[in-house]
C-alpha cells in the first residue's frame, strides 16, 4: 500500500498516555468505517507499548454484561441546563491492554440509533455531544485525580468530538501549572459537519466570542467540524490525496478556506485493516478459506456466493457491491451502466442500504434480470465477508472516498478493485498497466471521472484483462501480498503524536 504523508520526529523511546476520543468503536458502537479506525488503533498502540483510553458514549445498545462495563466513578457534568451526573463505566478493549471509558447518561445516549432514528438526526444532537465533550473535560481531571493519570495527547474524530479541543482551549481542563494535553483532530469525512441552527449555539457552553466566522458560524449556523479545525493543535485525515483534496471547493464543503489556513498542520494518514478479522485463510464467514499461497478455494466462495444470492452457477466473471447506497458512494453510476453490462456475460451481487430512491432502483433493475443481478438490501456482516472472498471484481465508483475500506478488503481478499480516482482510493490501489503488471505492482483499475461512461470503460478493460488468466493472477496476488494492515498506520501515527508534542507550546 502507498504510504501515508511523510511524518518525520525525533525518535524519542518513552511510551505516551494517549486519550482517544469516538463516537463509536468496534466491538461497541458502529455505524461506518469510523469504528473499525477507533477500534483497531488503541489495540496496535498498545502493541506499540503506548499507555491508552479510549472514550466513547455507552449507547443503550451496548450490553454491559458482554463486554464487560463496569461503573468508575460519577462525576457532575456543567451544561446549559444544568449540572448533570454522568456514570463513568469502564471496560477491557478486547485483546488489548488498552482500557475503555464510556460516558453513560441514558436520556442522551440510552436510545435505539446512535445519531438518528428511521433516518432522522435526533434534533439534539448537538446538546448531546456538548454534553459528551464537556464530560471528556472532567473524565480528565477525574483520571488526573483518581487513578492519577495524564494524557500527553487526545486524539478526537469527526465532528462528534469536535468540541473537546474547543473546551480544551476555553474550559480550562487542566489546572495551573499542569500543561493542557495537545490535540489531534482527524477528519474521516468533511461532507458531515455537525451543523445546526444558531439557536442551539447556547448548549456548547460557550460565550458570544466563538460565535463568529473564525471560530464556530458557518453561514449563520453553529458548525462543530469548523470549530475542531480551527482550535485543535494538528489535524489529519484518512489519505494523503484527501488531504489535499478537502483544500479545494469540489471536496471541502465550504470548509475548504479554513483548511487552508491550517495546512501546515495538516497531513493524510492511510486507514489500515484489523488482518486478523478480514484473512481469507482463517475468515468463519467463508465456506471455505485460501490464502496466497494456495487460491485453490477461491473459486468454491464465487458458486456459494451464486447460490447464496440465488444466481446461476456460471463460468462468467462475477462483479461485487458492499456500499451505503448515496450518491458519494457513486451508486448512480453503476445504476445507469446495469443495463449495458447485463448484456454482457457477467454476473453482480450488491449489499448495501441508505437513501431509500437507490434502494427502488436497485429492485427495479434485479427484477428485470434476476439470473444476473442479485441485490441484498440491508447490511449482513457475514455476506460482506463472503461477497468479498466470491466475486472476481469489486467496484468503488465513489465521488469523493476519504480513504475506504472495501478497496483494503478486497485487496487482502485477491479480488480487483476497481475504483475512482479519488481520496484513499487513489492512495491505495496501483492501477492496471503492462508495465505495472510485468513489474508485479499492478493491483486494480482506476477511471479518472464521475461518468456512467468512464465506469463502464474501466469494467470493460477489466474484464478483457480477466480472460488472460496469468496476468490476472498477478493482479490478485499482488493486492494479497500489500500490506493493509493498521501496523504500519499505527507507526506513522506515533510519529505523529511525538511531532504535535513538539510543537509550539500552547
């Protein structure tokens, strides 16, 4: 895999006390691919030697007696309304020697969704990760005064946990003569924001002096991705080429200025993948396993993947889909190009839920060529595993791709990507070429634009590669053998964590 922006600091051996802060995390809490990075870093920090927390919400559908939480301390929480008690539960991270802290205060967090229901934001979402952030603020005098315990540095991610280096800046959190812990503020995507009506401004706790086009308006809204950028003391951001990306109009979402002004504390840091939950050696979710060193199951996952998906057990390549269906994901490109490549001798399979007008589409065209397209709709988290290991192709056509996942997967899984040319997508495949072939670095397909025709163009090449057995052989082998793992992403970001140490005191 292509590394992540160049991040270089004095070697320095001592362990850090890192406090990591999300709103949701694998085994806990998840909604995207946020709790896969939130899950996976501690465990490889820890490896590293590094002591840390990781802090999340506790949801009402994390069971307790699972995973083991068990009450810490409470503490009184400040908010607009009102002191609030907040229980403080703490757990194992599985495998790991990192601990978890979760926040627990049900009338907030207690709920069915995470941050909406029935597709709907819960309209206080902002009061209730102000109240979220604003219990990290205690948590850390709490671990300072009982378990006596400091974080050099709080790694927060995406706008849920925006506020904390606000606070960290403004709340005062650690006391005098007691250097306040620098923070790390990792964008996974800008195209989610956290804004909300001015009127809501009040529940940050915050006076009329943020209020303003430098700090925490957007348009005359409160936005709580602009006030991380703007207040923490480094950013990054899951890819190089999306860092670089998210300073320009297309992909910035009007925050493209602010990120400009912070560019030279700014880098991209390449996603990496728990390998030991995505190997096709020891997957449970396979009918078979294989490896690099012996594919000879492969082709037994593509007829149960067929027969799963109640497709015909044909000798054609067979293309596969795991996406939230949005138009970020480019879902209306493959949409448009179904027809044309139904004609063809190939089969797909897509799994995937979101915008309900996509959902419709999608029956509509699997009930006009049921012997070729076969459509899950909902998420399956054994079918994601067994579509990647079946299909021969795996297709990203996203309009914008922070980093992504599914290219990783696919990779480990030998199955080619294909993708658009954008954010972590661009960062992590190595497009089809003779000479990329011959030289063993070839590892996908790439098109440039967002076009039904560009798709279509870069299917069309695929497939006439796929006939010439050996050289498809090298593309699969070569993604098998990329190292996707979180190992190498975890050492880039501790060289980050020391450089933000060294910086300007604040």
């Amino acid at each position: 895999m292509p590394s992540s922006s160049t991040v270089r600091a004095p070697m320095d051996p001592r362990p850090l006390r890192l406090l990591l802060v999300s709103p949701e995390a694998v085994p806990f809490a998840k909604t995207g691919g946020l709790a896969d990075v939130a899950g996976a870093l501690p465990r490889e920090f820890a490896r590293l030697g590094h002591e840390i927390k990781l802090v999340i919400p506790r949801y009402g559908a994390i069971d307790g007696a699972v995973h083991g939480f068990k009450e810490w301390v409470r503490l009184k929480v400040s908010t607009f309304s009102g002191p609030i008690t907040a229980v403080i539960e703490e757990a194992p991270l599985p495998g790991s020697a990192a601990s978890v802290l979760a926040i627990r205060h049900d009338p907030y967090f207690g709920r069915e969704g995470l941050y909406q229901q029935d597709g709907v934001d819960y309209p206080d979402n902002l009061e209730r990760f102000a109240f979220f952030c604003r219990a990290v603020m205690v948590l850390l005098r709490a671990l300072r005064q009982v378990a006596g315990w400091s974080p050099d540095l709080i790694h927060v991610h995406d706008w849920q946990t925006a506020l904390c280096p606000v606070y960290l800046h403004t709340l005062s959190a650690a006391p005098v003569g007691i250097q306040r812990p620098r923070s790390l503020f990792t964008v996974h995507n800008l195209g989610y924001q956290g804004i909300f009506p001015a009127s809501d401004y009040p529940e940050c706790g915050l006076g009329p002096e943020l209020f303003t086009s430098r700090t925490l308006e957007f348009h005359g809204s409160v936005n709580l991705m602009k006030g991380g950028l703007v207040f923490a003391d480094f950013l990054s951001t899951v890819s190089p080429t999306y860092s670089r990306e998210i300073q320009s109009a297309e992909f910035g979402f009007g925050l493209d200025g602010v990120v400009v002004e912070r560019k030279d504390r700014l880098v991209g840091v390449v996603n990496g993948i728990d390998v030991e939950v995505w190997n096709p050696a020891t997957d449970p979710h396979l009918p078979v396993r294989y490896s690099a060193e012996d594919l000879s199951n492969k082709p037994a996952c593509k007829t149960a993947l067929q027969r799963e998906m109640r497709l015909p057990t044909a000798e054609v390549p067979l293309l596969g889909v795991v996406s939230r269906l949005a138009s970020q994901k480019g879902l209306d490109l493959l949409a448009d190009v179904l027809p044309e490549l139904m004609a063809l001798e190939v089969q797909l399979v897509l799994l995937g839920t979101g915008d309900p007008s996509y959902e419709t589409r999608f029956r509509d065209l699997q009930a006009r060529y049921p012997t070729k397209f076969g459509l899950r709709i909902g998420f399956d988290e054994g079918l994601a595993h067994r579509i990647e290991a079946g299909a021969d192709i795996f297709l990203m056509p996203s309009r914008y791709e922070p980093c992504g996942l599914n290219q990783l997967y696919s990779l480990r899984y030998g199955t080619v990507p294909i993708v658009r040319r954008t954010g972590g997508l661009a960062d992590t495949v190595v497009s089809y070429s003779p000479l990329a072939v011959k030289e063993n670095r070839a590892t996908g397909f790439i098109f440039g634009e967002a076009t039904a025709e560009a798709l279509l163009s870069t299917v069309l090449l695929a497939l006439r590669v796929y006939q010439d057995r050996e050289e498809w052989r090298s593309l699969v082998l070569a993604g098998m053998r990329t190292d996707v793992s979180w190992a190498q992403s975890a050492r880039t970001y501790e060289q980050l964590y020391r450089r933000v140490l060294k910086i300007d005191k604040p």
